[in-house]
C-alpha cells in the first residue's frame, strides 16, 4: 500500500468512527420502528365516552402513520435481514386493537388528548406508551394567515455542525442520536417546549427540525416550502398530508434562505402546525 493509499485508508476510517458509525449499523437491529401518534376525542362528531367508542379517525392521521410504517418495515428488514416479506400481522385492524387496548388497559380518560408512542421492532413485536399532550382547538392554525402572539411563536435555532444524511434521519425509529445531539448543541432551555433546532446536511441545505419537518415562504411568490425527501428529511405524515392539500410545495432550500427572524411553518403528527421565527 503507497503512503497516499494509507493516508485515505486513515482518514475514512477516522470520518466513519468520527461521524457515520452511529448512523450505520448494517447488521443492528436493536432500534425500533416509532410512531407517535395523536389520539383526540374532537377529531370526531361525537366524541368517545369509552374506550369501545374510539375510532380510527379519534388517531390523528392514522393511516399515514400506517402507510409509512409498512414502508419502513419493509426497507429496514430488507437491508438487516434480507427478507423482503412481513411474517407477521401488521394490518390496520391489528394496530388499531393495540392502540385502543392500550388506552383500556391504562384506565386513561378518553376525553383527553394523548401522545401515544408506537415502537415497533423488526421482528414485529409492539409496546404502545401512552402519555400526556396539550390540547389544541385547530391543528392546522399555524397555517392561517392570521395574527399570532410572540407566546404562540417558537423559537427557531439552526445548528452549525453538519448532520449526515442516512436512514435514521429518513425513517422515524428509536436512533435518535442526531437530533437528540442537535438539540444539546444548540437549543437555549429559555423557552421549554417552544423551542426548535434546524438540520443542515452535509450539501448546507435544510433537512428539518429535530422533531418537527418544516416550511418557509419562497420570496418570489410567499408559498410555503419545504425540503425535499433527497435532503435527507423525515417524511413526516404531517408533511405528506400537507403536501398532498397542496398547503406546501417540495423544494432544495439551501442554507442562505434562513434569515435572522424568518418566519416558519413547524409540523408533526402530534401539534399540527405551529408558526417559529428564526432567532439564531
């Protein structure tokens, strides 16, 4: 081996420990597949009373949550395990009995919101978590083109330190390193819960936030925008259902478009849509 030969042999492997370890682990399968998912009694004419009165529709989005998890199984068992076939129920009737048993089991009011975690493992193995969320009358408000608050508006920062594209900023599972990371680095704790961290990938282009996808206005025409899925972004479900309204378009959204007190749409399956402002 030439000396130039070892110099580049030392520095990937330097850049893969440094950097892309944690983001690759071909043959670990130790992280689960994560849905969160907002049950609301309002999302429904008559809401439930009990936890037999539950429906579908009382999941927010409850079938691109489904959607997306098959796709997801799909992709990770085809790279970990080579199968391609899921020898395990994972229907919708099936999610939903685990969803709506768990909220029995826990003796919850079902007239309260709910943040429900769904992991799923490789193997098909699932845990339901159910915790507290805040109540929101409009999930969609942040969109309006109204008035908001300076207390209605999130603090939005951008971490400087460039965050690698790969299958776990893709995919929603439990390997959250990136974004828990991004979130130390950067956020203030001055605003609990009203704060968020913008991705830049390895191009200086916008990926998404640490735990919402986001939108900003194109100047030559005001319409919100957002990052293509080749950033390396999540593909959110609140992100598809708005682009599938056309509420949003798809767009490269480089670095140099995020101004010191732009405007921005936050979105998840949990909140809806919430209004930031870029602070730093």
């Amino acid at each position: 081996m030439t000396e130039k030969e070892e110099f580049y042999n030392e520095l990937a492997y330097t850049i893969y420990n440094k950097y892309l370890s944690d983001l690759f682990v071909p043959q670990d399968g130790s992280f689960k597949l994560l849905s969160t998912i907002r049950y609301d009694p309002k999302l429904t004419e008559i809401p439930p009373i009990t936890p037999q009165d539950i429906t579908k529709e009382n999941f927010f989005l409850f079938g691109e949550h489904y959607h997306r998890l098959v796709f997801s199984l799909t992709y990770f068992r085809r790279q970990i395990t080579k199968n391609n076939e899921l020898e395990f129920d994972i229907s919708q009737d099936f999610l939903f009995e685990k969803l709506t048993e768990a909220i029995k089991l826990s003796n919850k009011i079902v007239f309260e919101p709910m943040k429900i975690r769904l992991l799923v493992s490789l193997d098909g193995e699932v845990v339901v978590e159910l915790h507290d969320t805040g109540y929101r009358a409009n999930l969609l408000d942040g969109i309006l083109e109204t008035q908001f608050s300076d207390d209605q508006i999130w603090d939005v920062y951008i971490d400087r330190e460039v965050t690698f594209i790969s299958p776990f900023t893709s995919f929603k599972t439990t390997n959250r390193k990136v974004y828990d990371d991004a979130r130390r680095r950067t956020l203030p704790g001055k605003r609990p819960g009203k704060e968020e961290v913008l991705l830049i990938n390895g191009s200086e282009h916008l990926m998404e936030g640490s735990i919402t996808n986001i939108a900003i206005r194109r100047k030559k025409d005001e319409k919100w925008i957002t990052p293509q899925l080749s950033s390396g972004c999540l593909c959110g479900v609140m992100r598809h259902f708005l682009l599938r309204k056309n509420y949003i378009e798809e767009e490269t959204i480089p670095l140099s478009a995020l101004e010191i007190n732009c405007e921005v749409l936050l979105f998840n399956g949990i909140m809806g849509v919430v209004r930031g402002r870029i602070v730093s």
